[in-house]
C-alpha cells in the first residue's frame, strides 16, 4: 500500500471517529424508560409517531 493510499486511510478513520465521538458527546442521553420496546406488534401500545399514524381528520 503506497502512503497516499495510507494518509487517506487513516484521514478517513481519524474523521469518522471524530464525528461519532462528537456525535455522542452532543445527543441528549437516552432515557430507556420511554424507548418503545424492540418489538412492540401485538403488544396493546399505541402507535405514535409520524403523519401517518395520526388520526383522520386532525
């Protein structure tokens, strides 16, 4: 592998880490207690959510 090649490489790793670390440090924590559960079909939750899961009409 020639060092262009490995300047790039790591450039991209460097940056991507950079960003998820970024990322995390600027998103609100995750409050686990009102996540909706990983399969919630057939669970009686009510859907929420997008324009498509409201009522007709409103």
């Amino acid at each position: 592998m020639t060092t262009p090649q490995r300047t790039l490489r790591a450039a991209f790793w460097i940056a991507l880490l950079a960003f998820l670390a970024w990322d995390y440090a600027a998103s609100p924590k995750v409050d686990l207690r009102f996540e909706a559960p990983l399969i919630a079909a057939g669970s009686g939750q009510a859907t929420h959510g997008g324009h498509c899961s409201m009522p007709a009409g409103k």
